[in-house]
C-alpha cells in the first residue's frame, strides 16, 4: 500500500500524532491503533482514487486537502453504524448488519464502533478492539472545521495551518 499510495504515510504519521495528542490512538483505551488507522487511510484513499476516476480529477492532490477531506470523510460522510469497511480488491464498504456479516462486524451493544475487515483475514474485524468512536469521529468534526478556517474565505491566517490542530513538541521544533 505504501508503494501505491504516496500520501498513506504521510498522513499516517501525521493522523497518529493528531489522534496521540488527543489520547485517542490506543485501543485498550479508546481510540484507534496503527493498523486500523492505516486501514482506515488506505479505505479513504481508494475511495478518493474511485471518485477521482469518476469525476475527472486529479488523484492525489496535495496532502493538506487530502488530510481535510480525510477528517470529513470519516467525521460527516461515513456511516460507522450501517457501514463496515473493506480494503481488498481495491476497497468496498459493506452492511455490517447484513446476515453473512452480522457475526463478525455488528456489536449491538457497540453500533457506532467502526467495523473494518483484516484484508488478511476477512472474517477478523480489525475496529471491534477499538472503542470510543464517537469521541474520534467529533475530534475529526474539529479539527475539519478548524482547518477549513485556515483554508476558506474569509480566511484567518495562522503562522502554520496545521500546528492549528497539531500541538508542536520541543522535538517537532527542533527538527
């Protein structure tokens, strides 16, 4: 995935630090692990790269729409109750409440939870460690809306857009 898609690691590092410094990038605590959140960029990435074919655009424009179009993506557009995620064969979303699906993807006791098939193992869901998805979709709601304040007119400048959502460590400055 990495050879095929430049920007996955770039956003991955920069998605993993948003979601560290909000406490939300360890599963036994309530967030998103490294591989489901690699996953989830890869999803996003292939349905951009559909949509792009479709409508005549361009792939992979620059990183920072894409880290947009990411956090609203998975903030406003996609449907963590009805909707389960696959990345094989060039990535497909599925019902996760569907009879041939139900026993692996849907948790009623947990219906916001994000269900994401391994691409190893399909019948292994990769998001059902994951908890407290509504806390990560709201920080995604955040952080798009703050972004696109730096971005849309009437814009308001800031010395750097994404320190507007990412706090800078003594080890980011010193880089």
């Amino acid at each position: 995935y990495m050879k095929a898609m430049p920007p996955l690691r770039p956003l991955t590092f920069v998605l993993k630090a948003f979601l560290a410094s909000r406490g939300l990038n360890q599963p036994y605590t309530g967030g998103i692990g490294s591989f489901l959140l690699q996953m989830m960029i890869v999803s996003f990435l292939q349905h951009r790269e559909r949509d792009s074919l479709r409508n005549n655009r361009p792939s992979f424009p620059n990183l920072g729409a894409l880290l947009i179009e990411f956090f609203e993506f998975y903030w406003g557009d996609f449907n963590f109750i009805t909707t389960g995620i696959s990345v094989r064969f060039d990535g497909f979303f599925f019902p996760k409440g569907s009879i041939e699906r139900q026993k692996e993807f849907w948790n009623q006791a947990r219906p916001f939870s994000l269900a994401l098939e391994n691409p190893l193992d399909p019948k292994m869901d990769v998001g059902s460690a994951s908890f407290r998805m509504q806390a990560v979709q709201k920080s995604f709601e955040i952080a798009f809306k703050e972004l696109l304040t730096h971005v849309s007119e009437p814009l308001i400048p800031v010395p750097s857009i994404l320190e507007s959502i990412l706090p800078v460590t003594k080890e980011m400055r010193q880089r």
